[in-house]
C-alpha cells in the first residue's frame, strides 16, 4: 500500500504546483496516480465490508471500486457543456468500460474460476453457477439495460432518462441493504491487514484511505482526461479509441484484480458477483449522471450523440443483453465466456462502423436464441428486483462438470 502512495506523489505534486507536462508524460503520471489511487480505495471498500453487513456492503464495493472511472467520465461530460467535442470522449469511456468489464472482465472470472476448480477436483468443470439471491441482480441489470435502448434510438441521453436511471439505483442500493446475505467477508493481502484492526484502528484507517484516495483521484482526473485527447492529437492515434480503453484500463484495473483473486481462491460466484454489480452501476449510477454533469457544464437538458457514438452505445448495450441471456438460469459456461470474450477481441481487427453494426447484429442474434432457450426464467428475472426477498436455501454447486 505504501507503493501505491508513494507512486501518486509525483501525480498530486505537480497538480498542486500547477507544472504543465507534455501530454505523454501526463498520461503517464497522472495515470499512474489513478491506478495507485484506485488500489488503494478498492483495499479500503473491502475492508469497509466488515463493517457493513448483507447486500449492501457488495453494492457499496462495487460503487466505489468505479469512482475513479466516473471521476474521468464525469469531468468529460461536464466539459462537454461548454465545449461539444468532449461529449465523444464522454460516450467513449462510459462504453468501453462497460465492454471491458462484460467482454474481458465476466469471461476472464470464469475462465479461471473453472480452471481453478478443474485443477483442484481433477475434473472437467464446465460451468460457474450462481446461488439464487444473484437473479435479482441480474434482474435490476437486464431493466436498466432494456431502457438505455432508448439511448441509440433517440440518439441522445436525456436529463430525464438520466434522473430515472439514478432513482432506480437508488431503488438498487434499498433492495441489497435488505438483503439477507450475512456471511462474514472473505477478504484478501492488504484489505484483510486492515480487516482485522481493533474497530477504532480499523474503521481511522478506512476513513483515511477513502479520503486520501479519493484527493488523489480528484486532483489527477482532469489532467489526465486531458492528457488523453492531447496525447492522441500528439502519438498520431485516434483519440476516441484511446479514451475509450486506456482510461478504464487505468480506473478499473484494481476491481479487475480484486475479482480475479477472488476467482483464483475459488470464490467465482463472490467474482462474478461483484462484476454483476459494477455493470448495475454503470447502467444507473453513471449514465444517469452523464446528462446531470453535461448540465451542470453549462449544457442543454439532453446530451446528443453523434453517428459514432449511438452506433458504441448499440454495440454496448447488445452485449450486455448477450451476458443477460447467458446468465439467466444463474449458470455461466465455459463456451459462453469464450464466446464473450472472443467477441471482444473481435472488435479491434474491425473497428469501423461496419465492423461495430455486424457485431451489435451478431450479439443480438445470440442473445435472442439464448433469451429463447432460457425464455422460462425471463419473466422471473424481469421482475425480481420488485419482488419480496425470500430467503432460500444456498446452492452449494458453485461449479460443475456437466
């Protein structure tokens, strides 16, 4: 941890000094400050959870564990109100971190939660599965996602869609405070140190760290949204594509690792889990505050997109209806993230807009037969998050070989 700080001193030090670097240093130093900022929160949320119990304490993680993403895509969308051209960057962040953590994220868990648990039971395992309690959020994942359709038909984020969109995570966050996980935390390296401080010690250090943390992230991502589309005019590279994957890699690295260290102690479902979450978010949380920040900026009640952008929203917006239909009998399978991930990859050998609307077609298509195939458990999933919480019993088939 002390790496980490000490890896944002030179980010936070010239930020105060008001020093102007090169557009490629800045994106290295602030960058760097983002990521070792972002570590250091994600370690504070995950020990946060020994105080906070059930749902809500994977919910809060989950939030704060993307700050540092909506802190860059934020800044973007209120730029945008004074200066349009920064409504692009806006709409590029915010997709491709979604496409990062479904596409890259979802299918990596998987993929190593299964070899973990191969490894361990010497067997073929060919699929993750989820206790039942995950069908609500999948649920309030596959409303949110069927209402952003609106935002590649209009061809615009409204402030009304977007305030709908924040009272539904609202509604989300009730609904896992109410929830009835109590299992004690499985907490990892750093955030297990802090985990298991006396209260007063623990909860000083929390405090600190989320404060620290969040200084960093605050005085770093403006500079480094800068950097970004500075950079690109300067290395000769598209700077859509540059904001729209090296700033979530930046912001979402640590959520990455602390899934995957999750999924290699064979805690896949508690991996999966958090990712589910981080996507909810993205879906309410930030979409909903791009249009409020564009507003704040000096912008009108609606944030147009234009050809571009509505075309990365309708290629988001079917993958993430592709990672709904797999998931909706709570079973991931091995040739689902292959295919998911694959995909992805997919994207960067055809990145024009051909490529973009053949791929939205393809996800699309398996989306529908996997909605098909899965169609009894639509319904179910649709309305769980509206539905009392029952308690049921865990599944304790959290990997199979079927």
């Amino acid at each position: 941890m002390l790496l980490c700080l000490l890896a944002a001193v030179p980010a936070v030090a010239l930020r105060l000094a008001g020093v102007e670097l090169s557009a490629p240093l800045g994106i290295v130093v602030f960058g760097l400050g983002v990521v070792a900022a972002s570590f250091v929160l994600a370690w504070a949320a995950e020990a946060a959870e020994v105080d906070i119990s059930g749902g809500l304490a994977i919910a809060l993680l989950a939030v704060i564990a993307v700050l540092p993403e909506y802190a860059v895509d934020l800044y973007f969308a209120h730029t945008a109100g004074s200066q349009p051209e920064y409504v692009a960057y806006a709409a590029a962040n915010m997709t491709g971190s979604n496409r990062l953590l479904l596409g890259l994220g979802w299918s990596s868990v998987v993929l190593i939660s299964l070899y973990v648990a191969g490894k361990r039971s010497g067997k073929t395992v060919k699929a993750l599965v989820l206790e039942s309690g995950y069908r609500r959020e999948l649920g309030f994942l596959a409303v949110a996602s069927v209402v952003a359709f609106i935002i590649p038909i209009t061809g615009e984020i409204h402030l009304l869609l977007g305030i709908a969109l924040l009272a539904f995570f609202a509604y989300y966050l009730w609904r896992a405070a109410a929830s009835e996980h109590d299992e004690e935390p499985d907490l990892v390296g750093p955030a297990k140190r802090i985990g298991g401080l006396a209260k007063v010690q623990r909860r000083t250090a929390v405090i600190s760290m989320f404060l620290v943390s969040a200084g960093v992230i605050l005085l770093s991502a403006e500079p480094f949204a800068d950097s970004l589309v500075e950079g690109g005019h300067t290395l000769g590279i598209d700077q859509f594509l540059l904001v729209q994957w090296l700033a979530p890699l930046a912001s979402e690295a640590p959520e990455f690792i602390v899934a995957i260290l999750f999924a290699w102690r064979g805690k896949g479902a508690a991996a999966l889990g958090l990712l589910i979450s981080a996507k909810v978010n993205q879906w309410t949380l930030l979409i909903g505050s791009l249009p409020i920040a564009y507003g704040l900026g000096g912008g009108p009640a609606a944030l147009q997109l234009d050809g571009r952008q509505v075309e990365e929203f309708l290629l988001t917006a079917t993958q993430t209806l592709l990672g709904i239909a797999v998931l909706l009998t709570l079973r991931f399978p091995r040739w689902a993230a292959w295919t998911l991930l694959g995909l992805f990859m997919v994207q960067f050998a055809i990145p024009g807009q051909t490529g973009r609307y053949v791929l939205s077609g393809i996800y699309l298509a398996l989306a529908i037969v996997a909605f098909t195939r899965n169609r009894q458990y639509v319904l179910a999933t649709i309305t769980s998050p509206f539905r009392r919480t029952v308690k049921v019993e865990e599944r304790t088939d959290e990997l199979v070989g079927v």
